[in-house]
C-alpha cells in the first residue's frame, strides 16, 4: 500500500495511474493461458477505454500497440487478422452500443497505425497496407473526424462517442489529412459509378468535404481537387447557382434570362448529372421553370439522347405531369430517374404509360404515408416522394439496395421487375402503397401478406428507397409463406419459390450444388458442367442470356471464408473489352464491390459493366454459384469443358466456401481395381 | 505447469474456468468432473476431463468415485453448493473414511447444519424450519412476542431461506403477515431465522490437518451488494475472536481438511452468531478479490489444503500473513438495475473516473423490463474496486447503490 491517489489529479496525473493499471492488466493477459484469457481480457479493455477518453490517450496506447496484441486482446476476433479486415465494417463497429467492440476496433486502428508509422513491425500486414487502410477507415467515417456526436449516438454511446473522436483525430494526424480527402474522393466516385438509387449517405459525404474545404483550420495540402466536380454538381453545377445562392434567389434569377442563358443552364445542369448520378436542388427548379419553355429546352436540361427525346416528345403530357408532381428540389434525384426513364424506351411498352398516371394520381394509405414521413420527413409530400422513388426505379433498375436489411429476395424481385417487366412493378406499387395489400399466387393458392406473419426481416426495415420502403415488407412476408409452404419437401424451396415469386421467365429447371440434408457438395461436377451449357455461350449455341434469371451465391470474405447465401441476378454473359467471358449480374447488396477472397474481386466498373452492374469471370463466378435456374425445355447436353477448366473452377471451390463441404468420399483415394 | 508426480491427484468438482485456470498453472494433476456439455471446450483445450451430470444422489454414485479411484485420483474438491454432497460420497471412498458422506449432508443442509452447530456449543438465532405459510406466520408471530414487542409495534424482521441453496438464493426478508402471502408455494420448505441487528460478515477459511492454515474475513458492506477483502480495521479487531469460533467449528463438524466459508453475525455487545457455513469456494468473486489482495490464488490454495499428501511446511509456506501482506483492498460490487425499464447499459461517469474502479462485467440488458425483485435474486455483474484505504473503499461500494448502471 505505498501510492496514493488524490481525487482530483489532473489529466497527465490521472492518464499515468491508468497506464500503470493498463500495464499491469495487460502483463495479466500476456501470462493466461490461451482459454483463461476472455476473462482476464475485461480490466484491459475497461482500463484501455478510460485511457483513450483522456488527452494523449491514443497515443499512448499507440506506444502499446504490439504489447497489447501479444497480450492476446484480439485473439479469437476478425482482429486478429488485420490483413483481412474491411474498412466498410469499421462504421459498425465504431458505432456500436457494446464498448467492447468500440474499443476492439479503436485498439486495432491504433495497432494499425502503429505498424503504418513503422514503429510495430507485424507479420501479418506491411506498413504501406496498414496506411492504406487507415485512409480508408478515416475516409469511411469522415463524420467522426468534423462534426460533434448527434443525438443519436449521443444516446447509444454516451462517452464513446467522445472516444472515438479522440481517436480519428490521433489517426488523422498520423495519417495525414490530405491521404483522408483524396481516398474519400475515390470511394465515393466508385459507388457513383454503381448508381444507386440511394444517394443520401453519398451527399452526405460531398458535403462533409465541402465543409473541410471551407475550413481554414485544416490543411488539404494538394489534395482534394477532384472534389471540385462533386461539390459542384450538388452545389451549384450552374454559372446562375455557382455560389450555392438557394433556391428561392436562383428561380429569381431564372426570370430574367433569355432562351440562351436558359440553354446554357439546361445544358450545365445535364452534364453534372450524368457525370455523377447526382442531382442538384437547383436542378428541379429549372426543370419546372422550363415547362414553359418549349420540348427542346426541356430535353436538353434532361441530357436527352434521340431515344429519350422522341420518348419525351411522344408523352408530352405525361413527361409535363410528372414533373409537376414529382420533381421538386427536395426530390431532385427524380430528375435523373426520369431522364434515365425516357432514354429506356419502357414508354413505348403500351401498360408502362397508363399505369405512371395511375401513379401519379394513387392515393395512399395512412399507413403508407405515415411510413415514407417517417423515413423522410414532412419536406414534399408523400405522394411526390414515392413518385420519385416510382421514377428513379424505373430509371436505375440495378441501382435498387437491400439496406442494411436481410430482404435480398425482395431487393432482387424489384430490380428485376423495374428492369424487365416495369408494368408488373408498377402494379406491385398500387397495390401496396394504395391497398396495404399485395397478393401473389403460389403453385395456384393465393398468398396475402396481410395474412401472412411475419417475414425474413423480424423488425420493418426503414433505410430504402421509397419504393423498396413501401413493397418489401409485403413481399417479404409473401416470400417467406412461400417458403413456409414448402416445408417439408425435399430439397431446396427455391426450387418452387424463385419462379413463383420473381415471374414466368424464371426457369422452372433448378439445380443446386449443396445437399440440403448435411451442407455437403455434391454432384459438383454435373453442376458446373450443365451451368456452362445453360449460359456460357460457347457452350450453348452462342444464346445471349434472355431473361435476367435469379441465382444463389455462396458469399465468401476476404479472406475465402464462406459468409452466408446470397440472392442475386444473373444479367448477361459475354465477351469483355479484353475479351474474356464474363458474367454480370446484379447484386441487391449496396455496394456491389467486394473482394469474395482467393484473388476473385468483383468489379464493378471498367470491364464493361453497365451502370449498377457486378462483373466477375465466367470461371470464377461459377465458383461461387450454388443455385441456378434453367429452361428444362431446353437442356441440351452437359458442355464439354476441359477438365483443366473444369478443376481451375472446383479449385476455387475448395479453396472457400467448399473447403469443410467436401463429401468424405472425395476425401478418399480412388479406390483401387480389387 | 509441469506437474509433479509425488504430489496429489485432485479431482474438481464442477465446471469454473478460474478453477481450471489456477489448477494448470499449479504443480498437482488434475481432472476437471462435469456436466457434457464442458466437453467440446475441454478437449479443445487440453484439459482433462471427465464427463459426469451431477443430479441427485442415486446408485451409479458408486461409479464415478470408483472411476476417479482407477485413475489414481486422492481427493475430490466439491467447487459448487450442488457438488458437496458429492465430494463427500466421492472422498468417502478415495480416502476410506465413510464419515466424511455424513458430514457432507450436514453442510448441505441448513437446518441439520444449526443444530450441529447449537450442539457444538456456538451460538445461533433463533431458527425453525417451515412447511407451509401458516408455519411462517406463527413464527413470525412468537419472534415478536419474544421481543416483547406490543401489537401496533414494528415487527423485527425474520429471515427466510431455501435449505440448500448457496448464498443469497432464495433469501426473503419478511416483515408483515401480508408479506407471506407474496411467498410461492413451491418455494417451500424453507428455514426461518430471527433476524439479529448486527454486522454480517463472511469468513473464507482454510484448514489442513483440522488447523487453521489462513483465515480471511469478508466484510459485506451491504449484503448481497458488495464486499471487500481484507476487512476493515474495524472488524479485524474482533480476529482473535473469529479464530476462536472457527475452531469451534472445526470441533463441531469433525473438519480435518479443506476449505470452509461460514457467515457470521457479530452484534453491537460484541457477540458472535453463526449464520451457516458452506463448504466450497464463496460466491460473489471472493477468491478473485483475494488474489487481487494478496496475490495468492485462493483456488490452488484450496487444492493444496484437500490434497492428503501436502505437508504442513509445504502449506505454510503457501500462505501469506493475513491482513499484513495485503497490497491493497479490492471489493467488489454487484449490480441490480433500479429501474423498472431499462435500455441500456451505461456505467456512471463518477464510477469509472474514479481512481478506485479497475473493471466491470457487466453487459447489456436482454429485455427492457427488469424483473421484479422478490428474493434476493441474483446481480447483474460485478464491478470491481482496489485502492489502499479500506474506508474510502467502503464508502464507493456503499455509494455505488445510489447509482443507476441501466438507463
């Protein structure tokens, strides 16, 4: 009993009696044995916590990086392998209600840092991939670097909060905030180039640069510049709303320019949008100040092509409705789905047309609108915001995410139908938004989703687009009762359920790799050898894929290992740029760029892929897929790949997601001739 | 830790990971006895294992005290209230002594256990057993009359508590009549206690060859709140005492060997009575706090005290001075929300600011209605302290009840 704490030592005072408690707690965990050690883990992290919310916290435990990992606090965590750790996940984390996981990941990011600053030579990741995580994770959660904690984290994390934002400051400037700018810069060009429907958390990035920008007190050195068209496409894409003037001053403006002035502002405002997939609020106004202004005012502020012009040109009236009702600058993504609209030619399918001025005049129900006031506030009314929603569906098909929810099923069903049967959508719509209601059939039973319980999703989800916000939950439920049903049946209900619930197109042949009963391959071989004759089109008299057909993924990490099934779209099959066979598809998950491990990276733009698209190669998409369907009708021969094809694709397999599926006779020697 | 051969062979009753821990960095062989489902986890981790489901007594008793034979096993040590009885079956045999069954249901048994002690001339409350609510009225009643207490009168409180349950399970506190009738019909039979206006403590005692090889005295701050080791200078004064009741004990219920955790109530004229006495490590992470005190593991020292063939240099060797070779105090403090709906778990600012606090295991709620409390019922998770001024400490755990951990 010999120190002696006083109750009110400062903070250099306090932060050393906690170091020393730190010290001590690790040397603890570094001496228990490997399955003690969970216990020993919590002074550690209790203590880390405390020392990271005092002033030069961080970097003392930078300092302690490699004594803490020895120690063993990452142990039997994803933090234990830094060479696979994903930047997307570290929002989650940071932002998690378990202090645990907020000072896991705080501890890993300060290891990282230390390894980045060459101070912590580690085994498993180099100085220069730990800086470029860094980038990447300071990128990502930009917010926790310029703005003060919201309510909301405020109430989840309480002092955490304040934690973490000790922490990206120390980052910040061991990394540099010039890295932090460029890298968010790119990222956000690379989802923009998916065209997602949901552009709000992109906006919200663009706009967290703008501020950095504007803020003397941070250093951007050179970086940043490729900001300009991003900022200035949300901003003030236009020479009349260059300086962000607002709304109100700019439609001002728009009175008193001349046919000229209002072509150069069309003209403006159309490249800045079909640069980015961003639409400014400015956008709308010039838009509705142009309805008064002749066609070809109109097509030129659009960006129209001939497609979309003659489109615009032949629905005069309906293009005039719509943006009366539904393009205002608090819906501006609207403008693009409609441009994107027009230039799809859907119009010209005779139901697509009638069915858009039952849109725009659908009343909705209480519980319809209460829902999208909820996820979007009171700002346009309910209507308008699903109009937009209606509008930019119909315009990005493949731009449609899941959220942050397990509904990939209905994501895929939407996507689907905006892309290859628009009328169906439209329906689909009505039907929910005006009746709380969606009924579907199934092997000739009706399926109600007031009737049916509950769905994939346990609780409603809230971060989608207008559309998904108002269908999903209905065809959900459906698509569980669907599953429900099966019940009982051998084998996998997709079997049944996927032709049911997408439409006719989706083949009624199915084939699957996995054994339902024990999760083992099987029949491997077979498979791969009947998925090339069905849509490689070597093998299957050079047949373009025809209708987009549902598929099942074995989604596997970084590092190979397998994550869950997955839902997507089959889209096409052909020859890219560098002529070779690839398969792209659409994935309902957000962000369709994601390393599956074992070298396969899907891309997503630059081998060819359209807006909204996956791409991977023909073999090593194969070697993910699980499920597939086919036109029994039309089944020709197994193709006759090369065995060396054939073993490079199983290869894969085995390597991921088939690693512990293998049937223990393929485990044995080929038995020999007795 | 490499084991030594010449030493004894113990088998551990139950599953605690603490226990296993101290007893792989110890120098005796060991071999973890439990439930199946510890099975996968043992032999991921090389620990030694045997599978074994301790329900009631029954005719494959036998069985597992012959296997443990087989494998040259010399003692059993029972870690949980659950496995006395079965430590005692098991050492009957492994040691030849079928005495030590008989004594095992004495510890089990919180009425037999009074009136051995009565018996063995130590003094205990007022206590009775009860089969029915009538039972709990009538002695609530007489209690009182004792008390000379008039109607209209505050009672004095009685105690209930389930007969062979560790701790703070079950425990009621009962007041009024109508109180009664909040008690479950199943929760029957139970013993009831005069209640004693006094200071309650616990002390962890370790004995070998029927002596006293270290005697610690938990100091309860509140009961079924918190406690700390060493206990307060206020209440060490009364060690010579405590030892001398301890022996008594020890007289009374034939105690050669091993580890025994008895409760006591010390009143305000200096009297001693005995409350009940367990015989396996106390709840409440007593052992931890001793370790963070002292620095000894009070698991390998159980070991060491159960193990037939330590020797006494080797035991006194083992053990540190009592109270004198303390770093410090560390106490513990268990959580109950205090709120009727919770949503998460947020520990107060002036609790971790303070130089005192070390760690918590607290996690966050399940449900966000909290459960009426009606017994004691059990804590939430412990917060841990260690400072070195016994009365600071006292005052943080105390204070620690006035905070609310679940918001």
């Amino acid at each position: 009993m010999t120190t002696h704490h006083d109750d009110r030592t400062p903070d250099a005072g306090r932060l050393n009696d906690l170091l020393a408690k730190l010290d001590e707690a690790t040397a603890i965990l570094a001496d228990a044995r490997d399955f003690a050690k969970p216990g020993k883990v919590r002074r550690v992290f209790d203590t880390a916590r405390r020392v990271m919310l005092l002033e030069g916290g961080c970097a003392a435990i930078e300092q302690r990086a490699r004594a803490l990992e020895e120690a063993g606090v990452f142990i039997g965590s994803d933090w234990a392998h830094p060479q696979i750790l994903i930047p997307s996940l570290t929002p989650h984390s940071l932002k998690s209600s378990d202090a645990d996981t907020v000072v896991l990941e705080a501890l890993s990011e300060l290891r990282l840092l230390a390894v980045a600053h060459g101070t912590y030579e580690h085994s498993l990741i180099s100085a220069e991939q730990a800086h470029h995580y860094l980038t990447q994770v300071l990128a990502i959660n930009l917010e926790l670097l310029f703005t003060a904690p919201s309510e909301a984290e405020r109430e989840t994390q309480g002092r955490l909060a304040l934690m973490t934002r000790r922490l990206f400051t120390h980052l910040a400037e061991g990394i540099g905030y010039e890295h932090v700018i460029d890298q968010l810069i790119d990222e956000i060009w690379r989802i923009l180039q998916q065209r997602p429907i949901q552009t709000d958390p992109v906006k919200r990035m663009v706009t967290q640069i703008a501020i950095c920008r504007a803020n003397p007190e941070i250093d951007l050195g050179t970086s940043g510049q490729g900001a300009d068209r991003l900022v200035s496409s949300l901003f003030g894409p236009t020479q009349a709303c260059r300086e962000d003037p607002g709304v109100a001053i700019y439609a001002e403006r728009l009175q008193a320019m001349d046919a000229g002035a209002l072509q150069y502002e069309a003209t403006g405002f159309a490249r800045a949008m079909h640069d980015t997939g961003l639409v400014s609020p400015y956008h709308p106004v010039l838009l509705r100040h142009l309805l008064d202004h002749g066609d070809h005012l109109l097509a030129e502020a659009l960006g129209l092509s001939s497609t979309g012009r003659d489109c615009l040109l032949c629905y005069r009236q309906l293009v005039q409705a719509l943006i009366e009702e539904g393009v205002h600058p608090d819906t501006a993504q609207a403008v693009y789905g409609l441009a994107l609209t027009l230039e799809r030619g859907i119009l010209y399918q005779p139901p697509v047309a009638p069915a858009l001025w039952r849109q725009i005049g659908l009343p909705l129900t209480p519980w319809s609108q209460e829902r999208l006031r909820l996820a979007y506030g009171d700002a346009v009314s309910p209507r308008a915001r699903l109009l937009e929603g209606v509008l930019c569906m119909l315009g990005l098909p493949l731009g449609v995410g899941q959220g942050n929810n397990p509904t990939c099923q209905s994501a895929r069903a939407l996507s689907m139908w905006a892309y290859n049967d628009p009328d169906y959508l439209l329906q689909m719509v009505a039907w929910a938004a005006r009746d709380d209601e969606i009924i579907m059939h199934f092997e000739g039973q009706p399926i109600s989703s007031m009737a049916s319980l509950s769905g994939v999703a346990t609780t409603l989800p809230m971060d989608l687009d207008p559309v998904s916000l108002l269908v999903v939950p209905h065809l959900d439920r459906i698509y569980a009762e669907m599953g429900r049903r099966c019940i009982g049946r051998e084998g996998d209900p997709h079997r049944w359920v996927n032709p049911e619930f997408h439409g006719w197109w989706a083949g009624r042949g199915f084939r699957i790799n996995v054994d339902v009963e024990t999760g083992q391959l099987e029949a491997l071989e077979d498979f791969l050898r009947h998925f090339y004759a069905s849509y490689h089109p070597y093998y299957n008299g050079n047949q373009p894929l025809i209708h987009p057909q549902p598929a099942g993924i074995a989604v596997t990490d970084s590092a190979a290992r397998f994550i869950g099934w997955h839902a997507i779209t089959l889209l096409r099959v052909t020859l890219d740029p560098q002529d070779v066979m690839r398969a792209y598809f659409f994935n309902p998950n957000n962000d369709s760029g994601q390393d599956w491990g074992d070298g396969i990276k899907v891309s997503t733009a630059g081998n060819g892929e359209r807006f909204g698209e996956a791409s991977l190669p023909f073999e090593q998409f194969a070697s993910r897929l699980y499920i597939f369907h086919y036109d029994p009708l039309e089944r020709g021969e197994l193709a006759d790949i090369t065995q060396e094809e054939l073993d490079r694709v199983i290869g894969y397999i085995h390597r991921s997601w088939g690693a512990d599926r293998l049937p223990a006779n393929g485990l044995q020697a080929h038995p020999g001739c007795s | 830790m490499k084991k030594n051969p010449d030493k004894g062979y113990v088998a551990l009753l139950g599953w605690s990971l603490n226990a296993v821990e101290a007893a792989e960095n110890f120098d005796r062989r060991y071999v973890v006895v439990a439930p199946d489902w510890a099975e996968d986890y043992c032999q991921k981790h090389d620990i030694p294992y045997l599978s074994w489901n301790f329900e009631r007594l029954n005719d494959r008793s036998m069985e597992i005290a012959e296997t443990l034979k087989e494998m040259g096993v010399d003692v059993a040590i029972p870690l949980f209230e659950e496995t006395v009885e079965w430590a005692g079956a098991i050492n009957a045999v492994l040691l030849d002594n079928p005495r030590l069954y008989g004594q095992a249901l004495l510890l089990r048994d919180k009425a037999l256990m009074k009136r051995r002690a009565q018996l063995g001339g130590i003094r205990v409350g007022i206590f009775e057993e009860a089969h029915d609510k009538d039972d709990v009225i009538r002695f609530l009643k007489r209690v009182n009359q004792t008390l000379l207490k008039l109607d209209g009168d505050p009672n004095d409180p009685i105690h209930l508590k389930a007969f062979d349950k560790a701790g703070c399970l079950g425990h009621r506190v009962i007041r009024t009549p109508d109180e009664i009738d909040t008690i479950p019909d199943e929760e029957f039979p139970v013993l009831m206690e005069s209640h004693l206006d006094g200071w309650e403590f616990a002390v962890e005692a370790w004995i070998h060859n029927g002596k006293i090889a270290f005697l610690n005295i938990s100091e309860y701050v509140t009961l079924g709140y918190s406690v700390f080791v060493p206990a307060s200078p206020e209440l060490e004064q009364y060690r010579p005492q405590i030892t001398a009741q301890i022996e008594k004990l020890i007289k009374a219920f034939d105690i050669e060997f091993g580890l025994i955790h008895p409760e006591y109530f010390v009143t305000s004229d200096g009297e001693m009575y005995f409350g009940e006495v367990a015989y396996r490590p106390p709840g409440f992470k007593v052992f931890e706090l001793l370790e963070r005190a002292y620095g000894f593991n009070a698991y390998q020292a159980t070991i060491m005290v159960f193990d037939p063939r330590a020797t006494d240099d080797e035991v006194k060797a083992f053990f540190p001075k009592e109270v004198v070779d303390a770093k410090g105090y560390a106490g513990c403090f268990g959580v109950y929300p205090r709120r009727r709906v919770v949503s998460r778990l947020e520990i107060p600012e002036e609790t971790e600011d303070h130089p005192y606090f070390e760690s918590h295991e607290l996690t966050a709620p399940l449900e966000e209605t909290v459960t009426k409390r009606t017994a004691f019922g059990t804590h939430w998770g412990l917060v841990y302290f260690f400072g070195d001024d016994p009365h600071t400490l006292r005052d943080l755990l105390k204070h620690q009840e006035e905070l609310d951990f679940y918001v």
